[in-house]
C-alpha cells in the first residue's frame, strides 16, 4: 500500500481535522494496478494548488496537507483506503480515478464532498450522491467530434475498437447510439493475438475509432501489424486515454505516426501552467494535471469559505454550498495562478468565482459542470503533436 504523502495517525473517528490542527484533503488514485500510469502527475498537480495556499498563509491560518491513499485499480480494494481517509481527518476526497471505483463508494461515502477530476470520470452514469463533483468534458463531445473528424476525412466504413472498460465504453457507446457507427470488443485483460483481431479485419473497415486503455491498445497494434492489418495509422482516430506516454512509449518509433485523437483541452494560460509544473517537479504535466490543480484549488477555496462562514471545515454536506459558491458566476474572478488573490477576498467576506486552468468551471445542482474543452493531435516523427480542426460540438457534454 502506497504510504501517506504526509503520513497520518488515524483519530478516533470520522471527520475533519479538530481545530487548531492542519486542514486535512484526501487523495484517491491508482498508484498501482491498470490505472498506475498517471497518477503520480495528478498527485503533483494537486500538491502543486496546496504548496499556493499553504504560501499565502493556508486557509485562516491553518495549513493544508495532502493525505493520499492508492485504490490499486480495484473496485474491490477501494473501500477500505477511503475509510481511511476519512478516519485520518480528510474534509472532502480528491478522486478516484475511474467510474468502476466510484461506484463502489456511493454507499459508504454519500454524505461526503469529493471532487472527481479525472478525464475518466467526466461522465459517471450512476448515481451520484449531492455532494460528488464530476469535471472536464463529457464522452458525448467526445464522439460527437470523433464522429465529425471521420466524415470530414470521408471515412464511409468506421468501425469502433473498444475494450471493457468503463470510460471507453461509454465513448463507444456514444458513437454506437449517437451515430450509428459498429463497434468491436477486445477484453481489457486479454493479449490481442491473430485470433482475437480477426473480427476487427472482418469488419472490412476503411477507419478504426481505438477507445481502449494503453496496455491492451499496444497489445491490439502489434497484433494488427504481425498479420498486416494495421494499413496506413492515418485511418486510426483514438481517445482521450491514449493520449500519454504510457501508450506511446510502448510502441515502436513511426509504428502510428499519423494516428490523430482528441483530448481534453486548456485555456489561455496552460502554458504558464506547465512551466511552473515543470519548474517544481521536473516533469511534464499531463492531461489530467489540469483539472486536478483545478481541484486542488476549488478544495482551498471551498475550505477557505467554510472557515470563514461556519468556523469550521468539517466533513459532510455543509461543504457542498462552499463547492457551489466559489465556482459560481457573478462574483470576483480569480484565476488559476491567484490563490492568494482569492483566499483573502474569501477571508474578508466577498464571493469569488474560479476560473481555472481548464476554463470556466460552474457546477450545476447535480455536482455536474457543462463546460470543457478539447484539442486534437496527431502522432509526429518526434512524439504527440497538436493540430488545428474545424467543427462545433459544443452542445454535447
């Protein structure tokens, strides 16, 4: 089990930290199993938002820790490392950081604040309890421009491949239901072979829509060009999972180069963003980076608010209007890179509205934001490159 990034003892009981002590946020990644890949990048973004608060003097005072726990990617092993959380003092949960993780949660957490920034759960369809926060884009714009980039490229036999993985189901799903496009299905613990890839040539396909996580998505291109049925990779479209080095590392050089996706997007300002991420971890952030500092930075306000109005930044429901209030239009704006700007105006009394590196964050009454952005890029000669499309899906989410 992955140690505490600030180890905590367990109290005696649930609920925030008592006063005078740290303001405690709880993190909930994959650190290992299927999801590992990323999460220690998301884990810095996070940190990255309480080191801001914690400088400008953390929230009334108090400082902010970061209590981390690893889901090992199972749905089974999720519950107790939430449990823990909460026992250590967390005011709300960061994470997880997939749907079948959550799900498991609803019932042990439903009267607890968690904010779910991962591109993976930006569309959760299961029942969220008032206090569960969902961001980023949705998978219907996801195919909905998925579906636009192949009709723009006159691709008149598309054929989704998808494994059986929540997120990339329901992009599959999307395009099935949404745009009539078929669909074949790999097993997400199943090396691809020349048996398993014969219903993907069988479906006479001029264009393949890849919607699977980077280890079995490696696994399905080798075994495509071992029988010679991965053709030209400029009819290959994939989603936003594939875009990270944990898929394209895993293929051989010039393997894909033309292969295009979509992924989530960033506003003005990312590239700031980046630099100061880069500056202080020495590595580059990836795209779930963004939302998560998002995250990192509506806890800071949202427990900033609570303290200032209830003197306390207890657990439990009484946090969900703080969420609301400092993502709500209307009052001063404050940035990604003006924590500091924020937590006073919040100290003295105003009302604030974050906006964040990933842009315009406002949640509506079912912890659900209808905004997101999104950017295309191709595979280059030297790694992931950003490209220039046309089109408007902006209505789906």
């Amino acid at each position: 089990m992955r140690v505490l990034i600030a180890v905590a003892l367990a109290l005696g009981g649930c609920g925030a930290a008592p006063p005078g002590e740290d303001v405690r946020i709880g993190m909930l990644l994959s650190y290992s199993g299927a999801g590992a890949a990323n999460s220690v990048n998301s884990e810095r973004a996070v940190q990255l938002a309480i080191e801001s608060a914690n400088a400008a003097g953390g929230v009334q005072g108090r400082r902010l820790r970061l209590l981390a726990r690893d889901t090992h990617s199972s749905p089974e092993r999720v519950i107790a490392p939430a449990n823990e959380l909460m026992q250590a003092g967390a005011s709300l949960l960061i994470g997880p950081d997939t749907p079948e993780l959550a799900v498991q949660l609803v019932t042990p957490l439903e009267k607890q604040v968690l904010l779910m920034p991962s591109i993976l759960t930006a569309h959760s369809p299961f029942r969220r309890p008032p206090g569960w926060f969902v961001m980023g884009t949705g998978t219907a714009r996801y195919a909905c421009e998925l579906e636009e980039e192949l009709r723009a490229h006159d691709r008149k036999n598309p054929v989704v491949v998808v494994d059986d993985f929540g997120y990339d189901s329901l992009v599959a799903w999307e395009l099935t239901r949404r745009f009539g496009i078929p669909r074949v299905v790999v097993r997400t613990n199943q090396a691809s072979n020349s048996t398993t890839v014969d219903p993907i040539l069988s479906a006479n396909a001029d264009a393949y829509v890849l919607a699977v996580l980077p280890q079995p998505a490696t696994s399905l291109i080798f075994a495509m060009a071992a029988v010679g049925g991965l053709g030209d990779p400029g009819r290959w479209y994939l989603t936003p999972s594939l875009h990270t080095p944990a898929f394209l590392d895993t293929i051989p050089k010039g393997m894909m180069t033309g292969a295009r996706g979509v992924a989530p997007g960033t506003v003005a300002g990312a590239a700031s963003f980046r630099e100061r991420f880069t500056a202080r971890w020495e590595d580059d952030p990836l795209d779930d980076a963004y939302p998560f500092y998002d995250a990192g930075a509506i806890a800071v306000l949202a427990l900033q608010r609570a303290m200032v109005r209830q003197g306390s930044a207890a657990a439990g429901p009484q946090l969900i209007e703080h969420v609301l209030a400092v993502t709500r239009p209307g009052g001063a704006v404050v940035e990604w890179d003006k924590l500091a700007m924020g937590l006073q105006l919040l100290a003295a009394g105003q009302e604030i509205e974050y906006q964040g590196v990933t842009g315009l964050i406002q949640f509506d009454l079912s912890g659900q934001t209808n905004s997101g952005n999104t950017k295309w890029w191709t595979i280059g000669p030297t790694g992931f490159e950003d490209i220039q499309r046309s089109g408007d899906c902006s209505a789906f989410h």
